[in-house]
C-alpha cells in the first residue's frame, strides 16, 4: 500500500511537471510570437554576395554619374546623368545637419535637377575612397567627393562631402536606387537655377 502511494505521489509529479513544462513552453511561445517582426526576420536573412563583375559594374555606374555631372560625354548630359538612377530613383543633397537641399524623384525631376545645377561646365568632381558592399536586394555604398572650379587658376575647392547609395541591379545594369550627397560642415551648398 504504502509502495502504491509513494508510485501515485511520483506519477502525480511528473503530470505536474509536464503540465508546467507545457504551460510554460506555451507562455515562452507566445511571448514569442507576439514580439515576432518579419523586418528582423529579413534581417537575418543573408545577404547576396557581389560578384567581381557587379563590383566592376557598380564601379562604372560610378564613373558615369561623375562624367555626366561634368557633362564630359557626348549627347544628352542630363538624361544620361538620371539614367544612371532608376526610372523612380531618389537624388538628396543635403547639409551636414540633415537639412535637405534639394530631393528630386524620378527621371524627369532628375533631369530638370541636373540642368538647375548652376556651375556643371565650369566643375570636376573628384571622388575617392569607393565604398561597395552586399545589401539586401542588392548594393550600399558611397564614396568622399571633392568638386572643384576648374575656371579659376590654379583650380579652387567649392564643395566637399560624402555620397552614400543604395544600388539595385535593374534589368542586367546596376543603377543607383537613391544616392544622396551629404555636404560637409561649413561647405555653401550651390545656388540652385531653380526653386522647387
């Protein structure tokens, strides 16, 4: 008898064990999910590595967008400045404190932008420091900028920043998805032709 009631008072324990298991598994899962966030589960998600060609490629991109801006190739500047963006492509220029200069959005904005820039004949811009890495859904990066009056004898300084991108890869091309230029502290930011 005694053996029987000491089996029972065991057996008792161990359903009472596995109940509060499985209430407490159950409170832990349901803390859980009420917390899940598919942004974080997105994050974790690994990143695309970028091959050799897409680094060459975005490396290109960068080349082009600085050789239009100085409207040194042939032919439309302008529209082929904004198709280094995508068709809905952002371009920001903004002041070190985050005030925003100028914001155009898409290729038309784009272009009524680059020919609203007051001094593309008379600048070069040199860029250095090309950074690119995997992204989700494709690229980030940037790279430090100089642009200097190449009127004035010897060349002068009249802007200095930092580009940080978010590429994609549109079609087989890559394309900047947004690109904004952040002015370094105490640079004048250029007088627009236009107000927008």
């Amino acid at each position: 008898m005694h053996q029987e009631a000491d089996y029972q008072s065991k057996r008792q324990q161990k359903i009472t064990r596995r109940r509060m298991l499985l209430v407490t598994g159950a409170g832990l899962s349901a803390l859980v999910l009420s917390s899940f966030n598919p942004l974080q589960l997105s994050a974790q998600t690994p990143k695309r590595a970028l091959s050799s060609n897409d680094i060459l490629a975005i490396q290109q991109l960068n080349s082009n967008y600085f050789y239009t801006l100085d409207a040194l190739k042939e032919g439309n500047n302008a529209v082929k400045w904004a198709d280094t963006f995508t068709p809905d492509g952002i371009f920001s220029l903004t002041s070190a404190d985050g005030t925003v200069i100028v914001q155009a959005t898409g290729t038309q904005e784009l272009i009524n932008t680059y020919n609203a820039f007051p001094d593309v004949q008379t600048t070069r811009h040199w860029n250095n420091n090309l950074l690119i890495e995997p992204d989700f859904g494709g690229a980030k990066g940037g790279c430090y900028v100089i642009a200097m009056n190449i009127q004035s004898i010897p060349a002068t300084i009249v802007r200095t920043g930092l580009y940080e991108d978010r590429l994609v890869k549109f079609g087989e091309n890559w394309k900047f998805q947004a690109r904004t230029l952040i002015l370094d502290p105490n640079v004048p930011a250029p007088t627009m032709n236009y107000i927008q």
